[in-house]
C-alpha cells in the first residue's frame, strides 16, 4: 500500500512539476519558477521533487537528471546535501554517468561539513544532525571515505542513546521535516 500511496504522490508532483520544468532531450533545462520567484522552491525542494521523476519511467529519470543538473548547491545546506546522499543512495545506479559524476562532485565537496561538531544530535533540533549522519553515511558509502562512514556510525549510536533516553527527536515530528526526515533515516 505504500508503493501505491508513493506512486498516487509522485504523480501529483509531475503533474504539477510539467507545468513549469520544461524539458527536451538533448537541451536545457527551462526552468519557470525563476518567473515566480519568491514562490521558487529551493535546493532541498528541488532534490526533493526529483524523486518523483527518478522514479518514473525513461523520459522522466531523463528529465529528473536535468533537474539535478541544473540545480546547483553554491553553499553546504545540511538538508539539500542529505537529501541529494539520500538521491545517490537509492538512484544513483539509474541516472546518466554524467549526472552521477557531477552529484558525486557536490557530495565529496560538502559531505564532510556534516560532520562538524556544530551538527552532534543534542536533544534539541535534530533535524538538521540526523540529516548530517545519515550525509555521512552515505558520502562514506559512496565515497568510499571510511572516515566519513566511521563517523557517521559514532554520530548515529548518539542518536540512538538519545532516543532511548528521550523516547523522541527534537523536531522529527514537525510537518515541515517529516519527508525529509524520515527517507534518509528509512534508507539507512
């Protein structure tokens, strides 16, 4: 039921998505939320509707390629790059070499800023530290960067006494976060 409920959703996204990500093969990406700014979502919400064309067929893993092309991640963002570790992890294998090259490129550029003492879980926000373990993990995988994996392994035991302590995340429950979240911790 799940598997159908996803596949309801990201249908829902598409749809709406063709109305202003214009695609063609072998061309640019033309994007219209520029012209309706400041309703442009940003780089985490752009990582994040490219699940849905990644999950779609040719055509739209094509143009769901396009979409990570053509947004560009200037500055760490620990939301964006655990969303972009989490697309590597379960698309990767999928996309265009070119594509995969260029992602990786990113991860590797800010995989290890996750891992600053700024992002421990805390029993505050921690939001933004599980997104931080989970792009360790996943840059370690990927990488093949046994430090950054070494450490995201240290950074999730944390999480773990933390939740046995508590019995909670701070801010994992909230609307805003949820999506985001629990599909890197789900792929873990």
């Amino acid at each position: 039921e799940l598997a159908a409920r996803r596949k309801v959703i990201y249908q829902q996204v598409i749809t709406a998505l063709d109305g202003v990500l214009e695609w063609e093969p072998g061309h640019p990406l033309v994007d219209r939320f520029v012209d309706s700014a400041p309703a442009s979502p940003d780089k985490r919400c752009r990582y994040s509707m490219a699940f849905a064309y990644l999950a779609g067929d040719e055509r739209q893993r094509q143009k769901g390629a396009a979409l990570l092309e053509a947004t560009e991640l200037p500055t760490f963002d620990n939301h964006a790059v655990a969303i972009l570790a989490t697309l590597l992890k379960v698309h990767g294998s999928q996309l265009p070499a070119q594509t995969r090259a260029l992602l990786l490129e990113r991860l590797a550029r800010y995989a290890a800023e996750a891992g600053t003492e700024d992002f421990r879980v805390q029993g505050f926000n921690d939001n933004a530290p599980m997104h931080c373990l989970t792009t360790l993990l996943f840059a370690g995988d990927l990488l093949g960067n046994r430090a950054l994996a070494k450490l995201g392994l240290e950074r999730l035991r944390d999480a773990v006494a933390m939740l046995e302590r508590r019995g909670v995340l701070g801010e994992m429950n909230s609307p805003t976060y949820t999506a985001w979240s629990l599909t890197p911790l789900a792929c873990l």
